[in-house]
C-alpha cells in the first residue's frame, strides 16, 4: 500500500484519544483547578497533571503510530489472473482470495483525509456473508484506477497481460441529479417534520417548566436530525448514472466520494419508491440489492445500495432499462406504469381479493404482482408506493407465509428471496390459491431462467455467440435478460471461441448503444 497509509488510517484513532484526553483535563485546567483545591491547578500539582497529560498524548501517538507503520508493514496484496491475494494481521494473520468470476462490484472510496493526500480505497465486493468485501487501502488515486480497470477486465473473461493495461471503457451518461432537486426533496420528505417535532418539544418544555435547562435533554435528538439530513445530502451530492461496457457506473459524495462499478447481471432486485409528497413533481427514489454489498456494514450499506437518490419517473425508467433491457411483455409501458401508481387487473396485474381490506384497510387496492417473461414485479403501499423487480434467474428461494387471521379470511403472502439488502419482494395477502399458483410457477420459472442463464465471464457468452450468429457479437440483437449475458450498452467484442482474448481497445471497449430502452412509452 502506499507509504502515508499509516497517517491515513491512524489519525481517527489519534482524534479519538486526544478528545478523551481533552474531555477529562480540559475542564480543570481552564477552571484553575487540580487535585488539590481550587487554586491548584496553577501549582506544582496543576503542572504535573498537565505533564501527565502532554505525556499520555505522547505514548498514545507512539503507540497509535507503531502500530499502524507495523500493520502497514504487512499488509501485502496481488493481482492474478483468476485471483486477488490480500494478506494483513499484525498478531492475527489473515490470507484472503477473491476469485475474478465471482466479484459484484467494484467501488473506489475517498474518504476526506484520502482525498487530501491524493489516496483512494479500492473495495472489491464478492458474493458471501458478513465481511466477504477486500478493501486495499490506501492507494495511489491513478494506481486504483489503473486496478479497477484491470479487475473488470479479468472478472469479464478479457486475458490481460501481467505488464499491461486495460484501457478505460467509453461511458454514456445517463443522468445527473441536480443540487436543488435533492434539497427540494429532503424538504419533502419525513426529516422536516421530525425536527419541526424536536423544536417544539423544546419551545414546549421551556415554557411549561420555566427551565431552560431542562431542554437540553431533547438537544441530542436535535443533533440527530442534523447530521440524518447532512448524511442524506452528503450521500447524494453530485449523483451520476453512467452506462458502460464494463457495467453501471454510480458516482456520489460530498465529503467521502464513491465510485461504484456494478458489472452486467450483478443487481439481484431492484425497488422504486416514491413517498406522499413526491407525487407533485413525480419524483421517485431506487434501491437495490447486489450480492457484495450484503456483508457490509448498515452505514456503509446505505451508501452502496442507493441505485437513484431521487429522479423523475422517466429517468428512473430509464435505469430500470439498463438492468432488464428486455421487459418480457407486450406492453411493457403500460405494465410499468399499473406498477408504479395503478390498482386493480388492468394489464395483466393480479391483485388482492376484498377480504384483503380487513388486514390492510389503506393500501389493500394497490396489493398485487404481475410475471413477465423475464421477471416478477409486485407493488404495494398508497402513501407511500413501492415496486419492487426481480429477474426470474435471481430468485434465491420462495416463501410462503400465512398468519391466523390470513388463514381465517382464505389469503396469503408469497416472499421471493434473493441476497440480503433493503429489497424484500412480498406480494402480500393474495387469495390463496393465487399465492399458491404463484409459488409453484414461480419456481419452475427461475430454474429454467438459471438454466439459461449465461456463464458468470459475461465476455465469454458474446465469444461464443460470435460462432453461433455474428450479428449477436456486434450488437445487432436487442439485448436480452439473462443474468450472465451484458447489460444495456454491452461491449460488441471482437474475440472467437476458442482464441485467446486480447486487451484491444475495440475488443475491451466499444461505443456503448444509445437503444431507447423498451419499458419507456415511445420506445420502438
């Protein structure tokens, strides 16, 4: 790793002490007092506590210091053809291995004090539990970029020389969220109303107990609220959608700014919300679900599972294009839109029977799912509305769910289970026999989607689909919605099964397509 890493990662830790430090010295030194009365602390003993304390500050940089050089000292990783190696541990060593073919994202992460030092941090995120991500921390910005760029290229199926480089795919952006849109919709959204609740629970307490310290209580909720909103927008800030042929490109942050790569068939579901207050100017917020991101922790999960922080309802559309280019209907506009905001069977659309009112008095009309021939949507909620997506092929396992008083009035919730994340696919308190049909169908559906479903080298498919039909190595084909398979915008190689791949620009990356993507109403 690079040689200031120890400062980067150790100066939080020098922070922590040092407010210790302050916190129980600071107080008597600035009143005059030490421990042996009030006006000790200007004495012998006031100065040798100020010794002790310059001194435990002392020890503590040492210490804080030695450990982050030794831990630097060891920290070693490699890049392979199929691999990555990290090695780390001081008095607990640990050797890890990523294989190539199974990587589901690739982000570089500057935090505030890397980002003045010039330093990046490249996570490497693979399908498994808690932990399952690699971080190489910290390295040159330009050295991780270099690094992303190779990864994709070997986790493709693309053969990289040991001395050589893959070069930078072309991108399309797609779409910019505007500063002023974000504020506007945090205004509209619940933090306003929390802390107007907070402001007059301090305005009431002070009047009706005459105290006003009463009311410093309720200031850590305050500050809470703070730092929630600022949170919200230094997350958003800058949000950019950008479609390559190495994958879906994410970038957003204000302080920390994050650049996501998603390679092609690596979201596992996908939700479209859109809260009571958006429905004005139509704006709606996406999440997904990606198999690395699971392991992560709740802050950093927040941060890496946003797919669109906030967009219109065509520019969301438009998102959803790229991750399921091919909707598997006829009318997949009209499909879409009874999703989003619509009630009832019109196309195609199961929904929940009457009895479905007793459980679910408000929103029991918006209850349904509808199968397409490439995934399952179901929607539910009418303050706040909620669509969620999942390829057939991501479908991990199915539940189904029946409370006492579902039995009672004959109905019943099917789950689809796919990675853990904040998408959780429900299609809620359906008759039974729907539930049930849904269920069986649903598992023979996504056998015969995994079945089909290309190899995890998503390079791979198109070389060998270059024997099978030419045309469908350059891109003549609409893309399709196979999970191996690229995605919207795939890279139109140039390789032949059986030949060893190259690192060619053409071969590696191609203009993206600009196809209007086919959920969109004036889509060919």
């Amino acid at each position: 790793m690079h040689p200031v890493t120890p400062l980067v990662r150790g100066w939080a830790a020098l922070a922590v002490l040092l407010f210790f430090v302050v916190q129980q010295r600071g107080e008597s030194f600035v009143a005059g007092e030490g421990p042996g009365g009030a006006d000790a602390g200007a004495g012998p003993l006031g100065r040798v506590q100020l010794l002790v304390s310059l001194g435990l500050i002392g020890g503590g940089v040492l210490v804080v210091a030695a450990w982050a050089y030794v831990s630097w000292r060891v920290t070693r990783y490699r890049v392979g053809e199929e691999v990555v190696e990290l090695r780390t541990g001081v008095l607990n060593r640990q050797h890890r291995r990523v294989r190539l073919d199974r990587l589901q994202a690739v982000d570089v992460v500057q935090p505030l004090v890397a980002r003045l030092t010039g330093l990046s941090e490249l996570k490497l995120e693979v399908a498994g539990g808690s932990g399952s991500d690699v971080s190489l921390a910290y390295l040159r910005s330009g050295e991780a970029q270099r690094l992303r760029r190779t990864l994709l290229a070997r986790a493709a199926g693309v053969g990289v020389d040991e001395a050589g480089e893959a070069p930078e795919a072309p991108e399309r952006e797609v779409l910019q969220v505007p500063v002023d849109r974000l504020l506007l919709s945090m205004a509209r959204s619940a933090w306003p109303v929390v802390g107007l609740v907070v402001v007059v629970a301090l305005v009431v307490v002070v009047v009706v107990t005459g105290e006003p310290g009463i009311a410093l209580a309720l200031v850590p909720g305050l500050f809470g609220v703070v730092a929630g909103v600022w949170g919200a927008f230094a997350r958003g800030f800058g949000f950019r959608i950008a479609a390559s042929a190495d994958g879906l490109r994410l970038r957003h942050g204000l302080t920390e700014t994050r650049a996501q790569t998603v390679p092609p068939g690596r979201v596992q579901a996908v939700r479209l919300r859109q809260p009571l207050l958006w429905r004005g100017p139509d704006w709606w917020s996406m999440q997904m679900d990606v198999a690395g991101y699971a392991g992560g922790g709740s802050d950093d999960a927040g941060k890496e599972t946003v797919l669109l922080p906030v967009g219109t309802r065509a520019e969301a559309v438009e998102v959803l294009s790229l991750l399921l280019p091919d909707p598997g209907c006829e009318d997949p506009a009209g499909v879409l839109a009874a999703g989003l905001a619509g009630t009832g069977r019109e196309h195609g659309w199961v929904d929940a029977p009457r009895s479905a009112r007793w459980l679910d008095p408000v929103a029991w009309r918006r209850l349904g799912y509808r199968v397409t021939g490439t995934a399952l949507l179901a929607r539910r909620g009418r303050l706040v509305r909620q669509l969620d997506v999942v390829p057939h092929e991501r479908t991990q396992s199915l539940g189904l769910e029946q409370g006492p008083l579902q039995r009672r009035l004959g109905l019943a919730t099917v789950v689809a289970h796919t990675t853990p994340g904040p998408v959780t696919p429900r299609a809620e308190h359906l008759a039974a026999a729907d539930a049930a049909d849904l269920l069986a169908e649903q598992a023979a559906r996504a056998r015969a989607a995994r079945r089909s479903a290309g190899p995890e080298l998503w390079m791979t498919s198109l070389a060998r689909s270059a024997v099978q039909d030419p045309a469908a190595a350059t891109g003549a084909h609409e893309p399709g919605g196979t999970a191996g398979g690229p995605a919207a915008g795939a890279p139109a190689a140039r390789v032949v099964a059986g030949e060893p791949t190259t690192t060619r620009e053409e071969d590696v990356s191609p203009p993206v397509s600009r196809e209007e993507p086919r959920w969109r109403e004036d889509a060919p």
